[in-house]
C-alpha cells in the first residue's frame, strides 16, 4: 500500500479522499446502507441518552448475560503483561499510549470519542464480560471494531486484565493485579460441565437403551406395524 500524503494537507484529507471513501462504501450496495443506516440509529440513540446523562445505557448493547460476569482468567503477572502488549499493539492508535482516549485517530473519531480507561468510574460502568463483548463484536453506533477475527479468546481476557491496571499506573510500569479496579458484584463465569455432558447418563425409565420408547407389551398374535 503505497502513501498518499499528496492528498492530504496539514494531516486532512481533501475532498477527493471523502469521494474515494464514499465510493468505496457505496460498492456494498444495499446491504451497505442497511448497516449505515442501523449505525446512524444506534449511534444517535447512544449520544441522545448520554446527553441525558444516562451512561447505563450502554447495557443494553450488550447480551445480559454478560452483565455480572467476572474475567475467568486470573490476573496473574502473565496475564496483565501479555494484555499489555496486546493493548500497545492494537489499540493504542485510537485509545492513546496513555490509554486515556487520546490516541492519533482521536481527531477523527468522534461522537462518541475512544473510551477513556484512566478514568475509574468508566472502568465501573462495565462488567469483564461486557468489555469481552465489546471487544470481541465491537461496539455499534461506535468506531469502535470487532477484533473476533485479530484476537484470541485468551488474548481478549487477558487485555481486559490489563485495562483494569490502567487507572493506577498500569501503562507506565508494570502492571500488578494488586492495582486492578473493578466493581465488587461481579461473579465468576460459569464453566461447562465438560464431564458430565460426556459422562454415560442411564436411561430414564421407561425408555430402552437407545433412549427410545419401550414398546407396549403386544397381546399373542397379534400384527403390529
């Protein structure tokens, strides 16, 4: 991919590069402008309660099941150092190095503006799930993207560690689980009971050992079809 500096002046695009997006978005057809049209809402939806000061409803982006569950990996010095480099890697263009926010792509992204992680009450505003989900799907009506595609389960978790230091200093040292902040009311996820699921479980009566009907006892002589 090679520069195109000559189209932009002090860093802003001239109007020939607002036409070559605009063309390249309108070769998705209609489908194109079904998701343009759905992010229009949700995003004018998300700014109007936020103007209300209604932050809650960013909730109701996310599946409720997500609501109370808490990180299932533990924050260990692995963990929050691998999440680090996660975030230095991939999320720091528009959430900043300090990861308040400021990132390059800030001055092009706003209404809503990048997360701002150096602020505590943000931090409690979501669950561990919620931000696995956010990060995970993305977040609609936001320029936030999905990185289900970039990221590993582990690799989402373990980033989601790490943005728990970040309001204590977790960007500019090395970050401990004892400078983690989170709400108190989040609960474990639940595993799978891997085992029992593969465990043999004994026919419920009634049944043959296919888990089948067993058939009526058939008076002697008699056809059955």
């Amino acid at each position: 991919m090679p520069q195109f500096s000559y189209y932009y002046t002090s860093d802003l695009p001239n109007a020939e590069i607002g036409q070559l997006v605009s063309y390249v978005q309108s070769l998705g057809g209609r489908a194109a402008d079904d998701r343009v049209a759905r992010q229009t809402t949700l995003k004018q939806k998300l700014l109007g309660e936020r103007a209300k000061g209604n932050q809650d409803i960013i909730h109701e982006w996310f599946p409720t099941t997500w609501r109370n569950v808490k990180n299932p990996l533990d924050a260990t010095q692995r963990s929050l150092l691998h999440g680090k480099t996660v975030f230095l890697t991939n999320c720091v263009g528009c959430h900043g190095l300090q990861g308040d926010g400021k990132g390059p792509a800030e001055r092009w992204i706003n209404n809503p503006t990048p997360r701002n992680f150096t602020d505590i009450n943000a931090q409690y505003l979501f669950s561990d799930g919620e931000m696995y989900d956010a990060i995970l799907y993305g977040v609609d009506g936001s320029s936030m993207p999905a990185w289900g595609d970039i990221l590993t389960v582990n690799d989402i978790w373990d980033v989601t560690n790490f943005l728990r230091t970040v309001p204590k200093g977790g960007i500019n040292r090395e970050p401990t689980a004892d400078m983690m902040v989170s709400a108190p009311d989040y609960k474990p996820i639940q595993l799978t009971p891997i085992q029992t699921m593969l465990t043999p479980q004994p026919p419920a009566p009634g049944t043959g050992a296919t888990g089948q009907a067993t058939p009526a006892a058939v008076p002697t002589g008699t056809v059955t079809r």
